[in-house]
C-alpha cells in the first residue's frame, strides 16, 4: 500500500438495486412507480427555457420549495430540498448526528443508514424488531444520539401507527427523531401533522416512488425552521447548487396537478391489494404493507430460488441476502398486466415446484 | 438553547453569487458562460424520453462517463461525475482528506476549501500567494495530508505553468494532490497530461463554465482507476444516484459538440483580450487572467464604491470583502454588447469620479 492510500477514507458502500435493460422484462425490484409522471412534467419539459441553462440555477430552489410550503401547509421555512430523499438523509445524518451516544434505528431497515453511520463515523445501535417484524416504540424511549426510522418501514412495508411514532418523538425531547416517510402516500397517516407540537422532528419524503420522479432525483424534508435552517447551512458548507434547473421545473409541475396523483396512487393501492389475496392462495405469508411493495415468503420454496427463476423468466425483484431477510422476495406493485405476468408465472411454478 | 441543539453542526456556510432577477440587467457576477448550450443540448431536451423519468437513472453515470473518457483519452475507470464541481470536490475531500497533517491550499483562492475543511473537521494551512498574486510552489513541497489549487486560481485568474504544478505533484509522492480546472479552457493547459506519470494526481473540471451549463449541474474528476474507485465507493456510501436523466441526456452532448465548445471558447477569449486593453487604459491593473473573468482593481477608485455604483445601473459583478481582496472587483467575461455597456459606463464616471 503506498503512503497516500493509507489516507483514503475506507467504506463499504450501499449497493443499489439492478437496473435490468433490455426489452420485454418486468422490473418490480426497485419501487419505481409503474406510471409516467403527471402530464405537466411532460409539459415542462418541452417549455424549459433551453439558453437559461448557461446560468446556474437558483440555489435557495424557491419555487420548489415554495410549492411544497403551499401543497402541505407549512412555512417555505420549514422545508429542504435534495437530490433525491438520499441525499436529503445524508445531509440530515451530517447535521444532526454529532453525540457520542449512538443513534438508534431497527436492525431490519433502509440499509444506508448503517452506511451513512459509518461514512460519518456515527456510533449507532439497532434495536431488533419483533417477531411479527414490527417496531417497538418503547425500544426507542432510552438515551440515545437520535432516531431514524422509515415509516412504513422497508422492506416490511409495515406502517407504524401515527400515535406510536408521536410516543418515540415524545419521549425523545432532547435528541432528533427522523421519520423517513418515502412510501407514506401510499397508505400511511403522515408525521406531518404533529410538526406543530415538536420542534425536534423531521418527516423526509420523496418524489421518486408516489411522483413517477426516481430520475429526477428530488427529495424533501419537513420539520421546525430551526432543523431546516441547520440543514441549509450544512447543504450550503457542501455544494450550493445542488437542484438543477429541469429538477425545479419539472418537480413543481408533478405537485400541482393532485388529480393525476391520487388516481395514480389508487390505481397502485388497488393493484396492491389484490395482489395481496393473490399472494396469500399461492402460500406466501408478508406483513401487511402499506407501501407499493410487498415483502414475501412462500411456505415451501426458498425465497433465493425464487428469485432466480423469476430472473430466467426476465421477472426481476429484489432479494436481500441478510439476517431474518434471506427468505424473503421484496415485490414492487406493477401496473396490472405485469402483475397478471407475475402471478402466471407462479401459479404455473409453485404447485409442482422442484428445488 | 435545547438539548438537541447541541448536536448541530456548526458550520459558517458558503455564500453564492447573488442570483438578481428582472430584465435589462447585466450579469457579470458569478462566471457563468454568456453564450447558450450547444444546440444538441437543446435537441436532447426535446427528445428526452420523458416516460423513463419514473425510473432510476444509472447510478454509474455511464453515459457521461463514457463520453467524458473518450473524449478526453483516458480510461472509463478514470472518470468520476458529479452534482457539479462542488459536488465532486467535497468528495474528494470526503474521500482523500484523512490525514492528521494540515491539507494545504492557497491564502487567496476558491474560498470552499476552508468550508470543506471545517465541515469534515480536517486540518488545513494556507501558504500565502506572493505579492503578484502567484502560488510558490515550493510552500507545498514540505509535509502534508494534501494539497489542493485552483489552476487557473480563483478569483484571480492566474495560471501556474504546467512544469510548476508538476513540480508540485513530484514533491508529494506520499499524499494526494488536487488541481481544480474549473477555468482550464479558457487558455490553460490541463493537469490530465501528468495523469500517466502521478498515480495520487486529480483532476478536477466542469460543465458550468465553458460547457454552458452551469444550469445542469455537472462536474467530473479524472484520475488513477485506484483514486476514482474510492470516490465512487464514498459516493455510493452517500447517495447513490446523483445525477438525473436531464444531466445525463444533456451533459453528453455538451461534450460531443467539438465545434460550437471551441468557438464559444475562441469568442470569449477575444473579448477577454479586449477588455484587457480597456481596463488598462481606464487605470485599472489585472493580474493577466487566463480564465473567463478579470480581477481588476483601480488605481483611485475604491472597489467598494465602484461595485455600488455598477449595481445602481444593474451591471452586477463580484466584490470580496476580504484581506488583500477588498480592492478589487472580479468581473466576469459577458458577450460583446455586455461589455461595451460596462465599458461605456466606466468611460463615463471614471475620469471624473467623486466619491
């Protein structure tokens, strides 16, 4: 090793999901809304002043952050904006993680937040789930450098009632509590509404799952103007810029229009719960997800044999080679012709299985 | 102030260039390139796929990595990209900075590396410019956790003779060395020569300056497969998609674009030269830029007073309110019609200037 490696910074990073190319395959392995963007984005697109992009954009990203302000009600003071609600986490742990208690998230969870404790040097602690792969909020009531914790949680999709998540926050007054609320708009109550009462909490959310926007890369935060204000700063000691200018034009445009929204997230809501019944007459078993995926397992068949026979078939899921999680398959909800492909394709397989 | 409050990092952020709105204003403030995007930018534009914006973007960048590899003759494991230079300079900070020894850059220069400093908590010394606004070599040829320079410098547009830097990079075979181009096309001539003989030599440029696209958020680094693998591993340990479609689309044609990028160049190194001229005989003295800006000072007029007056007529430029920097305005190279506009006000009020 020469003496300049010695001072590089040793990591083992997250490992995203495959992006499978090809044509004819079904990709239901890394949440992506199986629907385009609303029709304004597309709009947006075609209007985008082309000779404005020599300027750099405005790094405050106002009128996205304006737009969020006024969609859910709250101050445009008390809300962030990043490249993707990663980014947004990222910038959140450099911020607010700075004990030398450890911070405190579940052991089956987002796994960056491992990553992140460990690129930053945080010290952390993951309190298990229970056996139904629930969170116990009472696990959370100790001392501790602050909480992170998804909601619903991921892979489980489980949700976490919202006077459960009030119990963590209102036990924790002296740390920071972190709900990352990436698949919320799919059927959770969001920790919005209890911002009034806790200056201390910060709801992350995204626009890559419920907006059609994963390749836009825009995520967000909410919280007291005194979190957001200590997160720009931080953002603005990193990189000023970093929302360009098709991410501010494109991303007000998919938060106007509502309608093309919630049609969105009923058509994936109802697809989901049918998949549900599908799921449970094939034998598998799942917690009850509330997000646009469903964790499975089947009673017979390995869940990593699985994976690889649905990969023959160009069917791609996400399977997580971990502890309590290896004999799971982690299924995003497609549109209703894929999943009519999916379950072809099991009930074809699983009742003659041979491993 | 609360319990919480105590784990805020503390940081005293960057503050960007004033980004003034309303017509009929002349920005010279902040570097930006005058002219439009190549139009195969605009044309990608048109022609993006805007469907594929529900999924994840390569988080390997691929495309621009690849296009930036050929185009510049190097390996595709010898290119990093990022959310714009900044984006790719934290990193490297991030990822090369860990040494107990003091990082070193310039007195006067890119005024982020200290906040990158102060963020990450990595110790730095700043070996003072000599009187001609020069960096002395030899004050980076003693122990180090590694160095980091503009070349050109910032703000004063000054460049370092290729043999200089790689005098530099000699003496500091044991740490790592980062030379930061972002002004490089406008008359410099690339690091990336040295990259062959310096396995620990970076090479740091953007798309925001002589790429028009300061809009887009695009910076890249070049150098050893060794030094951009760890990059990329702190990158994925931090967000793994960084860059959205849009940039990806775009920022390859910027690239391909051979003839418009070498003409733009050709047309604001002509009016650089010009203006040169005019500064001189209106009583302002230079260091000799070879960047697209000019760091003038006057020989009566305080730069405080003429940077007020200029706003007044809303031709904005940039004032430094810092030591050996508070004398001088660094105004950026517009289009030719800008700078005739410039020229005739200061014609106007400088001979008979009142304070």
């Amino acid at each position: 090793m020469k003496t300049w490696e010695r001072n590089i910074r040793k990591v083992v990073p997250y490992v995203p999901g495959e992006q499978p190319k090809g044509e004819k395959l079904i990709k239901l392995n890394t949440n992506e809304n199986p629907y385009p963007p609303a029709p304004g984005v597309r709009q947006a697109l075609l209007e985008m002043d082309f000779e404005s992009l020599r300027k750099y954009p405005d790094p405050a990203a106002r009128a996205l952050v304006d737009c969020l302000a006024e969609y859910y009600g709250v101050g445009a003071d008390q809300v962030f904006v990043g490249v993707g609600s990663d980014d947004v986490l990222a910038t959140a742990f450099l911020t607010f993680f700075n004990s030398e208690k450890p911070v405190l998230f579940p052991d089956v969870t987002y796994s960056f937040y491992k990553v992140w404790a460990e690129l930053f040097g945080i010290p952390y602690e993951t309190p298990a789930l229970d056996k139904a792969f629930l969170i116990r909020p009472e696990d959370y009531f100790r001392e501790n450098g602050g909480v992170i914790f998804p909601n619903p949680n991921a892979p489980t999709g489980l949700f976490l009632d919202l006077s459960q998540v009030e119990e963590i926050v209102r036990h924790n007054p002296d740390g920071i509590v972190i709900v990352d609320e990436a698949y919320i708009d799919f059927g959770g109550e969001s920790a919005r509404k209890l911002l009034d009462r806790y200056e201390n909490l910060l709801v992350v959310q995204t626009f890559s799952k419920s907006r059609s926007l994963a390749g836009m890369r825009i995520g967000f935060a909410m919280g007291s103007p005194r979190l957001i204000q200590a997160m720009n700063d931080v953002k603005y000691s990193y990189n000023s810029y970093t929302m360009n200018l098709p991410s501010l034009a494109l991303g007000t445009e998919a938060v106007k229009d509502e309608a093309y929204f919630r049609e969105t997230l009923e058509k994936i809501v109802h697809t989901r719960e049918k998949a549900k019944k599908r799921f449970q007459e094939l034998g598998f078993t799942f917690p009850d997800s509330m997000a646009n995926f469903i964790f499975a397992s089947h009673e017979r068949i390995p869940a990593a044999e699985l994976f690889s026979a649905l990969q023959r078939e160009r069917i791609f899921v996400r399977y997580f080679d971990a502890p309590r999680l290896s004999n799971y398959l982690r299924i995003t909800i497609g549109r209703e012709e894929e999943m009519e492909a999916l379950f072809a394709f099991l009930e074809d397989q699983v009742s003659g299985w041979k491993p």
